[in-house]
C-alpha cells in the first residue's frame, strides 16, 4: 500500500553526520529512512524538515539553509527514483513516473527570525509548510513545552501565550503564499489562535491524541474537532512519549497497535478523513515497533485489527493527506 509521511527529521541527522565527518548516502543510510527504505515501503510521499534547534547555539538561519541545500542535493543525485513537490500537479506526475515525492518542510519558524522577506525566500527555495515553533518560544509564537526545566512528566501545556503580532502576520502571509501552517509544537493557546485567525485549513503534522497520551504535544479532542470541521489534517505520530501513558516516562512503548489506538480515537472524535502519517523518523529513539520506514505495513495489519475499513486504511495511509495537498498547496 502507498504511503504517504507528513514530518521526519532526516535531513537534520545527515548534516550532522556531514559536520562530523561521516556523510552518510542517502541511498543506504542506516537511518530510519533512506531511499532504498522508502521504495520498500512503497512510499508516495514523504516530506522532509529542514529542523532548527534554538537552543543548540548555531545560526537558526544557517542551519535551515543548510538542510534546504542537503535536500536539494539529495534530490539532484537520483531524479529517477525521488522528485520534489512545489506544486500540487507535481505529485501526480512523479507517480505517473514511477517517483516517490518529496516534500521540504521547515520544522522551527524561528529560523526566519521574525521576518516576513526570509520567509517568502523559503517559500522559493521550495519549503511548502512549517510549525511556527519547536520546543523553544520564539518571534512567532510560544511552544508547547511550558516548563523547560525541571522535567516534568507528563510534559504540561502552556494555555496561556500564544501567537505574538509577528506570528499573526506570518499565519496571513503563509496562507497567501498557500505554505501549509503546522501547529504541531505549537502552545494550546497558539493552537487557539491559529483556528481562529485562519481562513484556510491548516496541519498538526506529527501529534497524537491526548486522552490517551498526555503530553503536551498531541491534540485535545476539542483540538481534533476543531480541525476536523476546518478540513485539517493530522499525522500519527511514532514516539514513545506521544503514544503512551506510562507514569515513566522510560516505560512508554511505540507499537503499531498503539499508533492504531490512536488512529481509532482520532476517528472516533474529528472522522477518518482527517487521519494522515506523521511518523517523526529520524528524530526519535528508543524501542520501536515500527523502527525503519521500511516496517511500516505492519501499521496497517493494526489499524485492520483496530476496525479501519480497507478504504479508511488507504485514506490513512496515503489518499487523505494527497488530498488535502492537492487542495491547499
């Protein structure tokens, strides 16, 4: 079955292994996804994060630059084999020719630095959506993550900051410029405003469901239906901490039929429709089930056993999130 994945942070691993001294080949890299991997689980589509660490002391700008120059060399060493997505024809005809799709994406609106110039040269440099945070407050809006120390467990949310002026200004120019809004590491209260402010439906890229994982990342069911309504869209995340409710957070496990306990309450709450990928590879760790993109038809043996009907599955897996590209690009 054809797959298509809304987030992983694939590009951010092999720059490292670049500075380190170690490039890796995309072609067989040893990661959870690379091009031989992506063709074994008949991948349509994956979307890769140009992914920015605020707190990691480098150039927010320069990183993502970066990883937006990896991309496109990536991109250029096998054109017969993966192609990127500017444009919603552009999916199509890489199937027509045997191409998997690749998406860029930008997981950290602080890399623009608050600036509408650098967003619109992303947008032309091919990213086609970005969540407005990572796990750090910045120009844009406030993250998700409300206490950054001590830990805390379950990670609590902060409903209190949301998007600043700036961030409003972005949300309008990213949806005149039809560059997809990911909330996903987003404050509830950003959550909120995007919701509010938008006029055209947005992404929770990589998040789950918080009544049975409560961590701050993933979705209320008032969260999910409200996006449900707007025609958004959401991508089932592969994390352990975002799929579990173990009281450590060391005991929470990533299985298929975790991730398809998720799916079924998504439907239950927001409708299939709304269901998409979002495995996060490649920016995860720990045990998990589904530990290459290779291994991912085991999820839907789980989402079969989890009650999906065949037309569900293929609607998870790879048609819903086709079709909300195709309309919102």
């Amino acid at each position: 079955m054809k797959v298509f994945d809304l987030h992983c942070d694939t590009l951010s691993e092999m720059r490292r292994a670049e500075q380190a001294g170690r490039p890796l080949s995309f072609a067989r890299s040893g990661l959870h996804i690379d091009l031989e991997k992506l063709e074994a689980g008949d991948y349509m589509l994956q979307c890769f994060a140009a992914f920015v660490d605020l707190g990691s002391g480098e150039d927010p700008l320069v990183t993502a630059l970066e990883e937006i120059d990896l991309f496109k060399r990536l991109m250029a060493a096998s054109p017969d084999r993966i192609a990127p997505v500017y444009a919603a024809g552009d999916i199509a005809r890489n199937a027509a020719a045997g191409r998997i799709s690749a998406m860029l994406t930008v997981e950290e609106g602080g890399c623009c630095k608050g600036s509408l110039g650098v967003l619109r040269r992303l947008y032309e440099l091919g990213v086609r959506m970005m969540t407005l945070t990572w796990n750090y407050d910045n120009e844009l809006a406030a993250s998700n993550v409300k206490e950054k120390a001590p830990f805390v467990w379950p990670c609590p949310p902060d409903a209190d900051h949301g998007l600043t002026e700036t961030g409003l200004a972005f949300l309008a120019e990213m949806e005149r410029l039809h560059m997809i809004v990911d909330v996903s590491h987003l404050s509830d209260r950003g959550f909120w405003d995007v919701a509010e402010h938008s006029t055209r439906p947005f992404a929770a890229s990589h998040s789950n469901c918080r009544a049975l994982a409560p961590h701050c990342r993933n979705l209320t069911d008032e969260m999910i239906r409200a996006m449900a309504e707007r025609g958004c869209i959401a991508g089932l995340n592969y994390c352990t901490a975002f799929l579990d409710d173990q009281p450590d957070p060391a005991a929470c496990r990533s299985t298929a039929a975790l991730i398809a306990r998720h799916a079924a309450h998504f439907k239950q709450v927001g409708g299939a429709g709304m269901i998409a990928l979002g495995s996060d590879f490649d920016g995860i760790s720990g045990p998990l089930e589904l530990d290459s993109c290779a291994r991912v038809p085991l999820l839907a043996d789980a989402l079969r056993k989890a009650g999906f009907t065949e037309d569900e599955l293929e609607g998870v897996f790879w048609r819903n999130a086709r079709r909300f590209f195709e309309e919102n690009l």
